[in-house]
C-alpha cells in the first residue's frame, strides 16, 4: 500500500511525505524545498520503519526507526533521497529479512 499527505505553508514553503508499506515494514520518503529557497520539491530524505504491532508484539516501540541499521550511521543521521539509496530502501522493503531476528 501507499499513502501519501502534502502540505503548504506560508512562504512558498511546500512539503510532501509518501509511505509504502509491505507488512510491518515501512518506506517513508519526505521532499520538501527547502522552507521555500527552491523553486521545485528536490530535497529528499528517506526513512525506515518496523511495526512490531504488525508482527503482534507489543512490548517496547510500536515503530520502530530502523534507518541507521539499515544504512549505518546514527540514529538522527539524514539519509539524502538519491536513486542509490531508494534502491537500497526497496531492496530492504521486500527482503523476508535483513539484519532482523523477527523480520517479515
């Protein structure tokens, strides 16, 4: 499935977030331009995430942001919306596993 939401605010600041879901896990890509500076929407950020509620658990994170395990790097790094790591997401997207004990 996905979902997308966009938003605009004042001073041509524009947002845009679309999310494609394949069991518990979660591809959320963010382009905005940049509080308005750009004239397109061409700053890209990509995030992962993990339902556990999806696989029944429900002790700890509900979601969990699983993006540093995935590309290395901490938790509140910015993965940049590039085609080389939109092929990495979906690749993660649709393994049965990657790095994960329970992972669908």
């Amino acid at each position: 499935m996905i979902t997308a939401n966009t938003m605009e605010f004042s001073g041509g600041s524009k947002h845009a977030n679309f999310t494609i879901h394949n069991g518990a896990k979660m591809l959320s890509v963010s382009v905005d331009n940049s509080g308005g500076k750009m004239s397109q929407m061409a700053r890209a950020d990509i995030r992962l995430l993990f339902s556990h509620t999806t696989v029944g658990r429900t002790e700890g994170e509900r979601v969990e942001d699983v993006t540093s395990q995935v590309f290395g790097g901490g938790k509140s790094d910015i993965v940049r919306g590039n085609a080389e790591n939109m092929a990495a997401a979906m690749n993660w997207l649709r393994r049965t596993n990657w790095g994960f004990q329970n992972d669908i």
